[in-house]
C-alpha cells in the first residue's frame, strides 16, 4: 500500500509518516502543491493526505488536477473548519476532510474506511494480454520473448520492459524522462541519454530499417511511440 502526505509543515508529515509506516504503508511525502502533483502523476497511491495550505499550489488546485488524470483517494487535511471550505474540498474532488488539530487514530479509521469503499466500487481490471502481434511482430508478455517472423529476437530486460510499454499503448507518446522514471525508476543516477541508447539498440533489433521505423516511433520534441 502507498501513500502521500503532503503538507508544508515538516512536523506533521514526519508525525504522519511514521503513523503510517507503522500500519505497514510505503510513503511519499510532498512539501508543496506541484510537487505532490508531480508525484501523483508519477505513481498512484492508494491514499493521498492533502494540506489545504500550500506554497505553489494550493490544496483545491493540486486535488483538481489530480482528478484530471486518476481517481486515487484524497483526504483533505487542513486547519480551517469552515463548512464552506469542507464543501469546496468535495466538489474538487477529495474523498473526505479531516480538520486540524486531528488524531491520528481517526486519520487512520477514515483511511481504511475510504480504501475499503474504493475496493468495493472499483471495476475488475482487464486481464494482461498474453501476447501482442502487430505486422511481423509478436511480443510474448508472460514468456518475456520477442519474435519476428517467428524468428526469436534476444532483448536486454529494459529493451524488453521499454517495447512492452509501448506496444502496450499504441500511439501513446512517452518523453524520455518519463520513459526513464517508468523504466529505470525515479532514483535511477542516469540521464535521458540512457533512453535514446536502449531505443536505437532496440530498433536495430526490431526493425528492418531503423532510419525508417515501422513499430517505434519519434515524435519530435516529445518522445516515442509504438505503431504498428
């Protein structure tokens, strides 16, 4: 289980934090309102604990952009307990909204409460396909093997986890930061120079001619693609 608090008090995340490593919860934690939407964007938390106060951006607009993008649960965590304030952090999109100063142990209650509910409503997840064929190519997921023409091409693990991705999402285009967050993971040293290697590597594999691609694109100034 993952979670973030974000609150610009140091105090309060590090109080939570350790709260919440206790009940057995990975945390993140976030100091001002990007940098919580940053995070959001790059993992989805089980639960997100929100201070309405924040530098950058504050807590309504860090909620509301979040719900651009995922319904990950959000308590909101704040210090006014005005009725308007509690009704404004709903319509943003938060789950609940627990006033300061709070007990932990409610935080708590309320946490498991919102997770048991997301559990009963959320939908089953399709299953993983097995396979991906496009033209010539076929990408065996369970099996970690790529075939071209039935001919078995050998790929590293990232080459292998870069072409899964993108054949994955067809015509999704991933930059390269993104693409080494994803693959290599965020506290990888490395720059994004370490992509374009493993893409070139991964076409000369892949395509007949890798100055002109037929599965792994470039869209210029933005990153790749898979199009078969």
């Amino acid at each position: 289980m993952k979670a973030l608090v974000v609150d610009d008090e140091k105090l309060i995340v590090k109080g939570l934090k350790f709260s919440l490593e206790q009940e057995g919860y990975e945390v993140d934690c976030a100091y001002d309102g990007q940098e919580a939407v940053d995070k959001a964007k790059e993992t989805e938390y089980d639960i997100v604990l929100l201070d309405l106060m924040l530098p950058i951006l504050t807590g309504y607009e860090v909620c509301q952009q979040i719900r651009e993008f995922s319904d990950m649960p959000i308590i909101m965590l704040t210090a006014k307990g005005d009725d308007m304030d509690k009704i404004l952090g709903l319509e943003y999109g938060a789950d609940d909204y627990i006033t300061k100063p709070f007990n932990i142990l409610e935080v708590k209650a309320r946490i498991k409460a919102i997770i048991r509910r997301n559990k009963r409503k959320a939908p089953a997840k399709p299953e993983e396909p097995k396979v991906i064929t496009s033209g010539k190519l076929k990408l065996d997921i369970e099996a970690k093997r790529l075939y071209i023409e039935d001919r078995e091409i050998r790929l590293t693990v990232k080459e292998f986890d870069i072409l899964k991705l993108l054949a994955e999402n067809p015509g999704k285009i991933y930059g390269r930061e993104q693409l080494l967050t994803l693959i290599w993971g965020s506290k990888y040293p490395g720059d994004a120079r370490t992509v374009d290697v493993n893409v070139r590597r991964l076409r000369e594999k892949v395509e007949e001619n890798p100055a002109k691609p037929e599965y792994i694109h470039t869209k210029w100034g933005m990153g790749y693609y898979f199009q078969g």
